[in-house]
C-alpha cells in the first residue's frame, strides 16, 4: 500500500503532533455525538427499509446499543487512535453478523477512525499495521457474508460473481483511501511544523545577521575614527612639543605651530568627510588621498615631521582594488605613526611590492622597538592597543596576512600581505632614485 513520503519512525522523536487541547477534545465528543445523531437517523430509515422483507434484522434497542458502541469510543478518536480503530471495527464486524441493518453511518465511523490512526498515532509503523489488519479482517468478513448465502443456493451466476468482485474492490479501495488520506495529513502537519520551525530558526538568524552587521560597522567606524584621528593627534603632539622646546627661537616654534595649525585642520577635513561618508547610503570612501597613490605623499608628511624615511617600489606595477590601496594605506600610516611615538627611531624603511598575485607593505625602523618586550608592545600597539588591532581586522577582511614585531636585524617591522589579482599592468615613470626589482610571489 503506498502512501506519501513521510519521516521513518526512527527520525519520528524530531516531530510528534503535540498535546490535544481542550477544544480539539471537545470536539471529538461533538463528532461523536453527531454520528450518533446521524446514526439514529440511518438507523430508523434502514429498519423501514428491511421492514416485511426476508433480512433478518437485529431488535431496535440491541441495534441502538450497537450504534452507541460504534459511535462513543470516537470522542477519543484522537487520545487512543490505534486502540479506537480496533474496537470500532471489531464492533462494526460484531453488529453486522448480529444483523444490524444500517451501513451508511457504520461506513463513516470507520472510515474515520482508520483515518484518525494513521494521521495522529505516535508510531506511524502501529497505524499502518493495525490499519492492514482491520482491512484483512473487514474483507475476510465481507467473503463469509457473502460467498455463503451463494454456496447454499446454488451454482453462482456471473452477475452475482460480478455483484461480489465490485463489493470486494469498493471496500479494499474505501479502506485504502482511508490509510491514504490519514498519512497524507500527518506529512501536511509535520511540514507545516517544519515550516513555523524554519521561520523561527530565519528569524534568529536574521536577529543574528543584524547584531552582527551592527558590530561589524562599529568596528569599522572605530577603525576609520584611530586612522583618521590617531596619525594628526600624533604629529599634533609632536609639533606642539617642538614648538615648546623652542619658545626661545620665535622662528622656529613658529614653524611647528603652523604644522600643528595644518595638521589640525587637515584632521577635521577627514572627520568631516568621514562622518558625510557614514551618513550615505552606501557608506564607501570616495575620495580623500587615502590609496597606493597617496603612499609618497604620507612618507613626504612624515619626513618634515624629522623622521627619515625612505620610499621604494618593488615589481612591476598593476591596478589594485582600492579597497586594497586604502588598506595598504593605513598600515603604513598607522606603521610611521606608532614610529613616531613610541620608537625613537632616526630611520624607516617603507617598501611596497608587488607581486603575481599580492602586494605588499613592509615598514622597518631601526627604533627600540626590539629592545625589550614592554617597548614591544607599546611601538606594536600604539600604547591602547586599538591601532595593531584596527590593522589586523583590516587585513583579514581581505583574507591577508599580517605580520609585526622586533625585526631580526634590529628596530621594528610591520609586514602586510594583501591578494590582488594582476588585470592591467600601469606603465610607471621611470624614476632612477627608485630600485625595481622582481621578487618571489607571495607565500
């Protein structure tokens, strides 16, 4: 007997229908008591149809008890389905051979409760079995019934074998509708479980998605406001001390206020464009010299703060994403200005390369940055630790590496490795100062 795709019983402890309410209850004493009704009605209607025939019908008040037996235990149609289906059908067979004359409302009740069992029994096996057993015995009932009245008479006519091949089909085919019916609706209320549990599931996930997202852009915000804020804060300071160490020379302690002044300004600039940027829709960068192109003029801004650095381009250079040239971009930015303040440092080394398919950054100093571990950590982190960490969340979000601590040969080196995929090579100007050399591709 087929019947539609279903969970096996092994996978039946994932869903259960779940505890009958009082309303569902109710309403199976109220299905009850309409058939009975019902039953009452077929009952009168069979019994004068039967009335002055040959058909030996039972006694009315044994035929209304036998109703009554049919009909009571459907009230809990739904609390013992399996059990109700066997006692309802074994009264149905009972009723029959005692001569009950009515079948219209015994038909029903039985379609219903083998119809209930296999759509709220625990176990779908015990539905299923139970529900070919009723059937094997509801046929072999309806055999008896009839073949026997044909082999006491007589030869069977073909119209007569004809009479009985349909009853037997038209009962086989009830029966199985009632099986098909019950488990298709027991796969339509695990599905729509399934359904509400897939939208709660969506819906934590769409909470999750969101926490996420927001602290995803708060990391972001807090990494462009340590860019943007701590690389001026640090020239500020920088100046501001130059220009009180030479309050005797009026020249000179000009010089650095004015650089304080520019510095200052140029920070609000960002911060202005920055905050414009986080009030757009799309929240991207699109100006402001924050690239690979911008990287000469950061080390030029640097070297007048008195630091030497020096610059150099390695490889043969192509266009990069400028997501990538902005990431790049603070690393050596965040690199000169923790040099700045924490590394004592009278030389850095900025070298960018690139590669098959990576370009690099790399800034050395030969500061105190490897000197000892306290200073380790200060030259590494800015002193708060934001600034290792802003670097290290920017370059994991292009899948790169990130390398910083004391450098072999002394001083500090922050290295960063970043994918790119070679699409167009950008024919450079010749620049004889600068070596161009081709290196190993990226690990």
């Amino acid at each position: 007997m087929s019947a539609p795709d279903c969970p096996a019983d092994g996978d039946e402890t994932v869903w259960r229908r779940g505890v009958l309410t009082r309303r569902q209850a109710r309403g199976d004493v109220w299905l009850a008591a309409g058939l009975l009704g019902l039953g009452l009605v077929t009952l009168w209607l069979a019994s004068l149809a039967v009335e002055g025939s040959e058909l030996e019908a039972a006694a009315p008040p044994e035929a209304i008890g036998w109703l009554l037996a049919l009909c009571a235990p459907t009230a809990l149609r739904r609390r013992a389905p399996v059990a109700v289906m066997v006692v309802v059908s074994a009264v149905f067979i009972l009723s029959q051979l005692r001569g009950y004359p009515d079948s219209t409302t015994p038909s029903i009740v039985e379609f219903l409760v083998i119809y209930t069992a296999n759509a709220w029994a625990r176990s779908r096996r015990a539905a299923l079995v139970g529900s070919a057993v009723v059937t094997a015995a509801m046929l072999v009932w309806l055999g008896v019934a009839v073949l026997g009245p044909l082999q006491q008479g007589g030869p069977m006519l073909s119209s007569t074998v004809a009479a009985v091949v349909y009853s037997f089909v038209l009962n086989l085919l009830f029966f199985v509708a009632a099986v098909w019916f019950g488990r298709s609706s027991r796969v339509s209320s695990a599905r729509l479980h399934a359904l509400e549990r897939a939208g709660v599931d969506l819906r934590a996930a769409q909470e999750l998605v969101a926490d996420r997202a927001i602290g995803e852009e708060r990391a972001r915000i807090a990494r462009e406001l340590h860019d943007v804020v701590a690389h001026h804060v640090a020239v500020i300071a920088i100046q501001a001390g130059a220009a009180r160490r030479t309050l005797h020379q009026p020249e000179i302690a000009s010089g650095a206020l004015g650089a304080v002044e520019s510095t200052a300004r140029t920070a609000i600039d960002e911060l202005e464009r920055m905050l414009t940027v986080l009030r757009a829709q799309d929240g991207t960068l699109h100006d402001g010299p924050t690239g690979l192109s911008a990287l000469p003029q950061l080390v030029a801004d640097t070297r007048r703060l008195g630091l030497d650095v020096r610059f150099s381009t390695h490889g043969e250079r192509f266009d990069v994403p400028d997501s990538v040239g902005v990431t790049l971009f603070r690393v050596v930015q965040e690199a000169l200005t923790n040099t700045l303040k924490h590394a004592s440092a009278g030389v850095a080394d900025v070298r960018l390369r690139y590669r098959d398919r990576a370009v690099e950054v790399e800034v050395t100093d030969d500061g105190v940055g490897g000197a000892a571990s306290s200073s380790t950590q200060q030259h590494g982190s800015a002193g708060s630790g934001l600034g290792q960490r802003g670097m290290r969340e920017r370059v994991d979000l292009h899948g790169g590496e990130l390398h910083v601590g004391p450098h072999a040969k002394g001083g500090y080196r922050v290295r960063a490795v970043l994918p790119a995929v070679r699409t167009a090579t950008v024919a450079a100007a010749e620049d004889p100062a600068r070596p161009r050399t081709r290196e190993a591709p990226a690990r």
